[in-house]
C-alpha cells in the first residue's frame, strides 16, 4: 500500500543539464515525487535591475513522453529577467526510476494517469515554492503539448494563481479533429473503467525523434531513456484522461487572463516519412488545434510559425529565434499591462471629452 504525504519540499541540488540549472523533489500525496528544476544564471545586480521582464516568474511544463531539457530555452528568457522554472511532472523524466542494467524504467507505463486534473498538485507545490522566492511576480506557465492541456486546465480552475498562460503546440484537439474524439470517447472511456492500464497500439513511427535529435537528423541532445525514440506505451487510462480534458476545453474554459498558443504553420500526420515532416508538426492536426483555441478565453494572441516542429523551440535556429522573439515581446506586454501610462487617460479624454 502506497504511503500518503502531504506535498514538501526538498532541497536545492545540482541537476543534469548543469551550471546555472538546480532541482529539487516535491513528493506528492501519492508517494511519488515530481521535480522542479530552476536556472539562476550569473548576471550583475545593474543587470538583473535593468532587466525587462525581472517582475515576471515562468514555470515550464513539458509534453507527453517528455522532460524538461530546454537549456537554450532556459537561458534565452532568463536573459530577459524572467525567474525560470520548469516542471518534471509525476511519472516522467528525472522522476523515472530507471534499471541501471537495461538503462530502462522500471515503471510499467511512464506518464500513467486517468484524469488530467491530478496534476495540480504539482502545478500548486511549484507555484507556492515560485511565490516565496518571488513575491509579488506575475507567474506565467509556458505548457507544451499535454502540458499546455493540462495548464489550461490549471488556470481555469485556479483563477488569480496565473497570470498568463503561454501555450506551445498544445494539444487541445484530437489528431482527427472533433468529430473522431466524440466517436472513440465512449469506447476508451469504457475501456478505462474496466482496465486502464491496458496498452494502446502505438501511433508514433519516430518522426518526431528523427527531426529533433541529435542522433538522427535532428540538433538536440537529450536522454532517450526519459524521452525514448517512439513515445512511451498509451494506455486507455491516459487517452481517456486526454479526451476528457479535450472534451473541457470544447466546452469553453472561459480564462480571463492573456493567453499565447504557437502553433507550426501546418502538419504532417501521414505513416511514411517525407522530408517535409522535418518541416512540420508530426503530432497535432495544427488547424483543429488553431480553432480550439478560441475556445480558451477572451483575449487570445494565436501566432503561426513557418517550418515550425511540435516543439516550435526545437525547430530549426531561425524558426525558434522568431518564437523566442514572439513569446519574450508578449511577456513584456505581460509585464507592462496594468502599470501608470497615460493610455487609459488619453482614451477617456477623446470618449468623454466634457469630462474635463
């Protein structure tokens, strides 16, 4: 029988991706733990006070079959000023026990959960750990793929906890559109109920490995332990748990906060590889994603990136260097939103002219 425990926190130690980059266990109520890693690079108190975006803190949460190993990412936005954080959720990444002799997990099925809503838990230990760091920050969460699924879901159940949320090919929207998720719904929900554990048959030819690592055709270096070539096993647990979070977002989560969703200019979702697909999201049906994504909120700035991969910061150096410019101009937007300008006033004076 699994122990329970309230969420506490650990220390500060070195992590993987090393200098600069710290991590620390959170152990969640199951007994599992989920890591959050942190990157405080060497800058000068002049630079961090002349820092655009020093009043802003990011946590970075990853995607299905995913961890956390970003470190350009990292170092571009904490070059702004941003407290950088990012998240290794339950079940993934530097949270995986791994057989020292196969080099493989010795969880059945990584990634493992029947509702997408458990991962509060972490979102709110890393939140309250970010909070006391950095009082009075505008938190923003920056979710790819599942995470973004999953943030979304966050924020609309926590308003005031997010300030903004900034989405990177999130997935919003079933492969085959709305049509085929209500179809398969009822099937993998009743599949969960009787076992959802059971595995799925697999649906990832590699693509997305071949275009981003390092040792393929990609430029990225990564542990393919932690993020292996074809995805870890799905099971009905897990797309129904998608499904029905998919199923939310349809429904309108009604945020009330500024969110951000890049998105690849277009996607290739055929089973033989063509060189195209180094040039494409080879995860989402990017236009379902797209119009979903009016489905968030009222305020929603939608950005299409040309030869864009799933991950747009994996893309190739000029596709990512414009993301990067997109997400850091409208964090400074973020920053600025609310401050004294005369804005606001010179609005009122042309509306109401005889108020003066």
């Amino acid at each position: 029988m699994v122990k329970k425990y309230s969420a506490t926190f650990w220390t500060w130690g070195a992590d993987v991706l090393g200098e600069g980059f710290t991590r620390r266990s959170m152990m969640m109520k199951d007994g599992f733990s989920a890591t959050l890693v942190r990157y405080k690079p060497k800058r000068t108190f002049r630079q961090q006070r002349s820092a655009p975006l020093r009043s802003v803190s990011l946590l970075y949460v990853h995607g299905w079959s995913d961890y956390f190993f970003q470190r350009e990412l990292a170092q571009v936005i904490a070059a702004a000023g941003v407290n950088f954080y990012a998240l290794d959720l339950r079940h993934y990444g530097r949270n995986l026990p791994i057989d020292a002799a196969s080099g493989r997990s010795t969880i059945p099925s990584p990634g493992f959960t029947t509702s997408l809503d458990d991962y509060s838990e972490e979102f709110d230990a890393a939140i309250n750990l970010i909070n006391k760091e950095h009082r009075g920050t505008k938190l923003v969460i920056l979710g790819h793929s599942t995470g973004g699924l999953s943030a979304a879901l966050y924020a609309a159940a926590n308003p005031g906890k997010v300030h903004a949320l900034a989405l990177n090919s999130p997935w919003l929207e079933f492969q085959a559109s709305e049509l085929g998720r209500t179809a398969l719904s009822r099937l993998m929900q009743a599949g969960s109920m009787l076992n959802p554990h059971l595995f799925l048959p697999s649906v990832d030819p590699g693509f997305y490995t071949r275009t981003v690592s390092s040792q393929f055709e990609g430029e990225w270096d990564y542990d393919m332990t932690w993020r292996p070539v074809n995805g870890f096993k799905i099971t009905t647990g897990f797309i129904n748990a998608v499904f029905a979070a998919q199923s939310t977002v349809s429904r309108g989560l009604g945020l009330q906060i500024p969110v951000m969703v890049m998105l690849s200019a277009k996607d290739y979702l055929l089973p033989r590889w063509d060189d195209s697909a180094s040039r494409s999201d080879v995860a989402l049906n990017v236009q379902a994603v797209a119009q979903r994504s009016l489905d968030l909120g009222n305020e929603l700035y939608l950005v299409r990136l040309n030869d864009a991969l799933h991950d747009v910061f994996l893309s190739a150096p000029e596709v990512r260097s414009t993301a990067y410019w997109e997400l850091t101009s409208w964090l400074v937007a973020i920053a600025n939103r609310g401050k004294d300008t005369k804005l606001a006033a010179n609005i009122e004076a042309i509306m109401n002219p005889e108020a003066d």
